[in-house]
C-alpha cells in the first residue's frame, strides 16, 4: 500500500494548524504511520499462516482463526488512519475555495487564505471533533472485537466444523501486544491533542469575541457622553446671561 498521499496530506495541513495541531500530525506521521509502515506491517502479515491448531480438521483451522480476528488488526489501524486523517481534507478544501474566490474576483477579500477564522474557525472545529470521534469509535471498535487490549498465546476454539475443543496459537504474541499497547497509547495521545486544541481554539475566538464586543460597547457609550457633552455647551451658549434662552430682539442683527 503507498502512503504518499497521506503523507502530502498531512504535510499541507500542517501549514494550516496551531501549535498543538502540528504536534497531532507530528505524532500522526513518526509515532502512527512510520510505526505502521517499517514494522507494524511486517509483524502481522503473515499472521494467517503463523495461525495454527492441534488438529488437521479441515475447515477448522480457518474458521478459529475467523472467529477470534473477524477483521485483522493492521487493516484495521490502516481504515482507522485513513479515517483519522480525512477530516483535514476539509480544512485544505475550505482554504482552497478562499484562495479561487480571490481569484474570481480579483481582489483581496481575506487577510490571509489559511488564517483561522470565520467560516474557516467553524470547518477547522468539526474537523477536531470528527478527528476526536473517529479516534474513540476504533478504539471501541477493537476493544469489542478482540475482548480487550490484550493477545493471549492459546485460544480454545470449539466452533464447526472442529470435533471438538481445540487449542490454537497465535505467531508473536509479545510482540504483537507491545505494538498493539503502543499504538492504543498513541491513539489516546492524538484524542487528548484533539480536545486540547477544541478547547484552545473556542476560549480563545471566545475571548476575543468577548474583548471585541466590550470595546465598541465602551466606544459607543464614549461617543455618546461627547455627544451630550456638546449638545450642553450648545444649550449654554445659546442661553442669555440671566439663564433664559435668548430671544430674537438680544440677539445681534446684521444692523447692530
């Protein structure tokens, strides 16, 4: 499988993230798909023939091994990367549309194209949140379908067409589990990384929403204590000495 175009994904979205987003496809591209790709791969790719039973039955050996990995994991990790990283697509679109806009248009109608805000704050926050979700879905999804986080040595299968309970084991157990504890481990990593910057990004737009609407506020209260101001002095001005507005025979005429 060629990871190219994850990998330009993920590179053209770096330029588009925070701080914190950058550190998610950081340990999205080292810790995820490098891992998958030098060994993680080569670890389970044979892991159907390394399968084996106490029994020559035939027909047995395949349906144990279809009933305690009804889906293999490193195509599992490989949809779950697929699907972790396709929401960025959405970011990357968002951009693209701003900057053909401009285009049509001919004019600058953005301080930047890539800037987060806007339309383009609201498709960057659904992106996290479908991240986050995909993220928790598969860790559901293999926790469920392997009882858990763990690769025992020996499995009992008792399903047809086997005669009877036979013992079966797995290749690599160990070192399937370390790889398995780590990438888990890294999946967590990437859901606190999402959320963290979930929350950075809606206190900070909040903030300064907050500090946004205070300033004109206070601008406009400002504006009209001078407007006040003004129309006083114009009152006193226009008044006589005495306090009484001044009538048309006190004030001077072009004779006078």
């Amino acid at each position: 499988m060629s990871w190219a175009f994850l990998r330009d994904l993920l590179s053209g979205v770096n330029k588009y993230s925070t701080g914190i987003g950058r550190i998610w496809v950081a340990v999205v591209f080292i810790f995820r798909l490098l891992v998958y790709v030098a060994a993680a791969e080569n670890i389970w790719k044979y892991e159907h023939d390394e399968f084996e039973c106490n029994i020559k039955q035939p027909g047995c050996e395949n349906v144990c091994f279809d009933h305690f990995f009804p889906v293999s994991h490193i195509r599992l990790w490989a949809l779950q990367l697929i699907l972790v990283s396709t929401p960025s697509l959405l970011v990357v679109f968002h951009v693209a549309y701003r900057e053909n806009r401009e285009k049509k248009h001919n004019q600058k109608l953005y301080k930047s194209p890539g800037e987060i805000d806007g339309g383009l704050l609201c498709t960057y926050l659904i992106s996290l949140v479908l991240k986050t979700g995909f993220e928790i879905v598969f860790l559901i999804l293999f926790y469920k379908l392997y009882n858990g986080f763990k690769i025992p040595h020996l499995v009992k299968c008792d399903v047809r067409p086997c005669p009877n309970t036979v013992d079966c084991y797995i290749s690599k157990p160990t070192e399937k589990m370390i790889f398995l504890y780590f990438l888990v481990a890294t999946s967590c990593l990437c859901i606190v990384l999402n959320l963290s910057e979930l929350s950075y990004l809606i206190c900070k737009y909040s903030v300064k929403c907050y500090l946004k609407r205070y300033t004109k506020k206070h601008r406009g209260s400002t504006s009209d204590c001078h407007k006040s101001g003004t129309i006083s002095h114009r009152r006193a001005a226009a008044a006589g000495p005495d306090g009484h507005p001044k009538t048309r025979e006190d004030q001077p005429t072009a004779l006078d």
